[in-house]
C-alpha cells in the first residue's frame, strides 16, 4: 500500500532533520518518492517568510 508524509517548516535545516528522522524508519525499498517546495510571502509588516515543504510518498 502506498501512503504520504507531508512536511512543512519555515527553516530547510528543521525540514532536514524531520525528513532525516522518518526516513530513519524506512528501508530503502519502501521509498518511492521526495517531492519538495519552498514558497515565500511577505507579511502585513513587509517581513519575508519562508515556508520549506516535502512530500514523501513511501510502501508500507
């Protein structure tokens, strides 16, 4: 069966160590796939933000 995983943090290196952290639990068969975004706003003040995101679509 195929299932997701989805991660969004607004620093890469925390998306790093998520992602790091669940592939731990992985076997390298099950992987199928890592899908990854980075997108960027302005808030009201004019401060940009940043949002880092990755899908990772595995075999159970």
């Amino acid at each position: 069966m195929l299932k997701v995983a989805v991660f969004d943090e607004e620093h890469e290196k925390d998306l790093q160590h998520e992602i790091n952290e669940f592939l731990k639990k992985l076997s390298e068969d099950q992987l199928v796939d890592i899908k990854y975004d980075v997108s960027a706003a302005c808030d009201p003040q004019g401060e940009q933000l940043y949002c880092f995101s990755a899908l990772i679509l595995y075999r159970t």
